[in-house]
C-alpha cells in the first residue's frame, strides 16, 4: 500500500511539475536589452502628442513670426509627424508581441458518465497548450524579439525623418512667401517707375522730340509687368495657406513676414566632410541599417524553423487515481521546401535592403554635390550683384543726374537706372530663394539640428 502511495504521489508531483513547467514556457515573454531605454525615449518624445490637438497648447507667433517658431510650431502640431511617432510606439510595442510565444495554456475537463451519473473517478482535468499552435523552442521568439526590436529603432529613425522633412517644409514655404512678398514690391515699383517713363515720353511726343512708337513699347513693358503683378498676387494666397497648413493654422489666417529675405552663411566644409556627417547623422541612412541588422536576424529565425517543436498536456481525475502525461515533438523535415524558401526569401528582403542603402547613399552623395555646387555658386553671384553691380548703378545714377541737369541725358535717364536697380533685386531675391532651399536641404541630409533649442 505505501509503495503505491509512493507511486502516485510521485506521478501526481510529476504531473504537477511537467504542467508547471509547460504553463511557464508557454506565458513567457523575452525582452531583448535595450527595448525599455527606447520606450522610455518614445514616451519622453511623445509628450506633444499626448492631448488631443484640440487640447494641446501650441507655441505662440509673434506679430512677424520667425523661421525658429514656425518651425517649433509645425514639429509639434504637424499631422505627419504625429503618425510618424504613433508608427513608432506600435513598431516598440511588437517586440513583446514577437517575443512571446504564440501558444496559450488551454485548460479543459472531460466528465465521464455512468448509468446517467457523474463519478469522480471518471472526470478527468486535462492541461495543455492550445492545439492551434505549438510551443516554440526559448530561441524563437528571442530571435524574433530582437528582430522586432530593430525595427523598432528603424521606426524612431523615420519619426525624425519625417520631423526633418516637416522642418524643410515649413522653412520652404515661409522662404517661398517672403520671397513672393518682396518681388510683389519690387513689381510695384517697377511699375511706378514704367508710369513715370510713360508720362515722359508722352511729353516727348507731344514736343515732337520722340516718336509714337516709344509710348507703345513702354505700354507693352507696363502690360507685362501688370500680368507678373497679377500672377504673383495671385500666389500669395496660396504660400500663406501652404504654410498655415504645415503649422496647423486655418488657411486664410494671416501671417505677417520680413521684408526681405534673411542670408543663411554657406557652410565652408568639403563635400567629403558633409558626406561622412551625413552616413552618422542621416535619419534614412540610419533607419536602413537598423532594418539591415533586422533582416539579418529574420534570416537566422527563418533557420531556426528547422527546430522542431513541441506539445505537452497533463490530466487528472479528481480522485487522483488516474493520471496521464502527454507529449508531442513535430516533424518540421516534411516541410523542407516551404522552409528554405522562408530562408531564401529573407535573404531576398536583406539584400533588398542592402541595395537600398547604397542606392540613398548614392544618391545623398549625389545632392550633396549640386547642393554645395549651387549653393556656393549663388553666394558667388550675389556677392558680385551686391557689391560690385549695385555701387555700380548708384554711381551711374549719380552721373545720370549731374547728365540731366546739364541737359547732356533726358529726363528720365535716372528712371531707367533706378528700373535697373530693381530688376539686379529681383535677380538677387531669386538668387538668395533658391540658396536658401538649397541649404535647407543640405541641413536635411546632414541631420542638422532640428531646432535651437536641441
């Protein structure tokens, strides 16, 4: 009698422990290093977005907002950079997804029947994992984590990705509407000038000293730059609705800017220097590493597929006479095909991957050199513009006024010195426009700060 005490305490302890074991593997969750110091870094990056927009205090414009706060305003208002950061939580949210095994402890009871009544003798507990799905070998789903928790760090990359696109954004469009803004002013006073030159050469034709046909060119003159007027009024409209968009404001809001546009100084160092801060800095080019490490490591899960897994169950009656331990190991070998095709195919994405990366790098290599190319050829011409045409025509206004006074010019010779003026400003503004895009740019893809107070 004691021997078999003995023996069905030992298969009841057996029994336990074999479930025991079975429910711990079957909940348990890996967490590779590092996944807590990012979501600690989501969280802490989160804050903006953590209100509703309704509710979330945006940074206040002055009466002439400046670059800086538009820019402040759109990282913590703009809509694409919101979905950026909540791809980001859920890609930080799938390493406990990936690393916790995909099967569930299943609990069920059979009850046994005899002559229409339940006996305890015959109604039996059983524990097992969920049929649907086995348990996997620890190696799996740590392997698997770890692949999610690159991918979660490929996502923060995007998420700054996007905060510097938005930043480009918002500096090209309010560099667009200062730029319009002035050449508006510019336009006006050309034509003022051209209204004066139509008032002179009427004179002329009437003291028989100019043909008609003068009035008629400067006629034509005026009726072009009504049209550059129109069309350049008719743009404004549209930068301040871009702009009040990428800063979350109503579209017909108003917005005040300078009155010309501000220099940005050209960065003096070489394309190899912009080149190697651009592959440490660049968000894209860090996000494709990470994706790269990524793949690497599904390729290694996509391995492991070769391990067989397993299926354990334990049941028991109530009285405890009856117990059993059950066990099944799979037989992945039958699936040799589908399983090397995983492998073949993972590798497939990583060279995919691989090739996308020297493709961006390629082509930030490529930018960088139009980039600093233009933007240094801009800063050539407009130092020439500024300080050797524009002394130019004032001295040459100068002489035009002392030629009038001494009758050896006509009237309106200062006009026509002053409209060449303004047509060097336009010159410049287009000039400072486009190396002011192109140096946004250049901050783009060398990851420049994002604001100053970074």
């Amino acid at each position: 009698m004691r021997h078999r005490a003995a023996k069905r305490i030992s298969l009841r302890g057996c029994l336990l422990l074999v479930s025991g074991f079975a429910t711990m593997l079957v909940g348990c969750t890996f967490i590779p290093r590092g996944t807590a110091a990012l979501r600690r870094e989501a969280v802490h990056a989160g804050r903006p977005f953590s209100k509703s927009p309704e509710r979330r205090r945006l940074p206040r414009l002055s009466a002439v907002p400046t670059p800086e706060e538009l820019v402040r305003r759109a990282l913590r208002n703009s809509p694409d950079v919101e979905a950026a950061y909540w791809q980001w939580r859920a890609a930080i949210e799938a390493v406990s997804e990936r690393g916790t095994e995909a099967t569930a402890p299943a609990l069920g009871a059979t009850v046994g029947l005899k002559n229409g009544a339940a006996s305890t003798g015959g109604t039996m507990l059983q524990l097992a994992n969920m049929g649907s799905a086995p348990i996997e070998w620890p190696s799996k789903p740590l392997v698997a984590a770890r692949a999610a928790l690159q991918r979660a760090y490929a996502a923060g990359w995007n998420y700054r990705r996007t905060q510097f696109a938005v930043r480009r954004q918002a500096l090209d469009a309010w560099y667009k509407l200062v730029a319009d803004s002035t050449m508006l002013r510019l336009l006006r006073r050309d034509k003022a000038l051209v209204r004066e030159l139509d008032e002179f050469a009427r004179a002329a034709i009437e003291a028989g000293m100019a043909v008609p046909s003068a009035a008629l060119r400067i006629e034509n003159e005026l009726t072009g730059l009504n049209a550059r007027i129109a069309a350049v009024s008719a743009q404004l409209p549209a930068d301040r609705a871009a702009l009040n968009r990428i800063v979350g404001r109503a579209a017909e809001r108003p917005l005040r800017v300078p009155g010309e546009l501000p220099r940005i100084s050209v960065p003096r160092g070489t394309r190899t220097r912009m080149l190697t801060l651009a592959v440490r800095r660049n968000p894209q080019l860090a996000a494709l590493r990470r994706d790269i490490r990524a793949g690497r490591l599904e390729v290694e899960r996509a391995e492991m597929n070769d391990i067989p897994d397993f299926s354990l169950s334990a049941a028991a009656s109530l009285d405890g006479i009856a117990q059993n331990l059950g066990g099944a190991i799979m037989v992945p070998f039958v699936r040799y095909r589908a399983i090397n095709a995983a492998i073949r195919q993972n590798r497939d994405w990583l060279r995919e991957t691989e090739a996308h990366l020297r493709s961006r790098r390629l082509s930030i290599d490529a930018r960088l050199v139009t980039d600093l190319a233009m933007a240094q050829s801009d800063a050539r011409q407009i130092s020439l513009y500024e300080h050797t045409v524009l002394p130019r025509l004032e001295r040459l206004d100068e002489f035009g006024r002392v030629d009038v006074e001494q009758g050896r010019a006509g009237i309106g010779e200062p006009v026509r010195i002053e409209r060449a003026r303004i047509q060097v400003r336009e010159i410049l503004l287009d000039l400072r426009l486009d190396e002011s895009e192109r140096l946004v740019d250049l901050d783009t893809l060398t990851a420049a700060r994002l604001t100053s107070g970074e």
